[in-house]
C-alpha cells in the first residue's frame, strides 16, 4: 500500500505529488538541489513537505537520489519529453525501478496507475515530469487527478 510520496520539489508534476499526498495525509519528503532550486528560484519551504537539501545544485543527482529510494516512478510528461523526464526514464531503467509514465489525464490513464501502483507493490512512489512551464496548468491539474489515484491507493480493501 502506498504511504510515501516524493519528489524533487519542483513546480509542475513534482509539486502536484506532494500536495496530492499531503492532502491523502500521506507521508513526503525527497530530494531538491542546493539551494532548494526551482524554476521560480530558491523555494525553501519544500522542507516543509520533508524535502531534503542535496550537496549538488544541478537536477541530475538529486533526481538520480530520488529514483534510487523509490519503489517506482510516474512520470508526467507532455511530446515532446523534456530532458529531465528523459533522464528519469533513463535512471529508471538504468537503476531497475519500474516506472509508469501519463501522458493525459483521464480516468483510463488513472485507472492503470492505480492497477500499476498495486501490481508493483509501491509503497515509496516518486513523483516527476514536466514543469510548469513546460505543461502549463499540470500543478493544479495533476493534483487534483493524483488525489482521486491516492485515496484509493491507500483505501482499506471492505472500507466503502
């Protein structure tokens, strides 16, 4: 059952997982570069969400850390995939970590998360993808559809 989400904390898909999660009243943290770098500039107040600082301020490392102390990945990612989501897959594949990508979000596309997400017994989930920049609205949008996908990922089977 899933009782971890994570990201890098930046504004877009990796905002979205955590505050979907925190409003599932599951647990966050993760990884965010020195300096608690986002497009918007230095956003400290990701610790509040259990992020941790990384050594390093450019996105590899804290995003290979982040693959690395998850179970899987989901990656939101709009044509064309940007470099960053690119390199997620990539690390995802490299480091042997499953990963469920969307690329539009409806109810198909959520149902087979949800099935994903059980199938691979993902309890610690990270959560990246497109910026707000790159898939304008996603924040917003993805938090909204990540919150259907988490109450019944964490739903107590008999518990309607």
């Amino acid at each position: 059952m899933l009782r971890r989400v994570i990201s890098g904390g930046q504004t877009g898909a990796d905002r979205a997982g955590l505050l979907a999660a925190r409003q599932c009243n599951i647990a966050t943290g993760g990884w965010a570069p020195r300096g608690w770098r986002t497009e918007r500039g230095p956003e400290p107040g990701l610790e509040n969400f259990g992020l941790v600082e990384h050594p390093r301020r450019d996105w590899g490392p804290r995003t290979r850390q982040n693959v690395a102390d998850a179970d899987g990945t989901v990656i939101f990612a709009k044509y064309p995939v940007s470099g960053g989501s690119r390199l997620t897959a990539n690390l995802c594949l490299e480091l042997r970590k499953p990963w469920y990508g969307v690329v539009q979000l409806d109810a198909e596309t959520a149902f087979g998360l949800l099935q994903w997400l059980r199938r691979e017994a993902i309890e610690v989930l990270n959560v990246a993808g497109n910026r707000e920049s790159k898939w304008p609205g996603i924040e917003s949008m993805a938090t909204k559809w990540l919150v259907r996908v988490f109450t019944e990922a964490t739903a107590v089977p008999g518990d309607k």
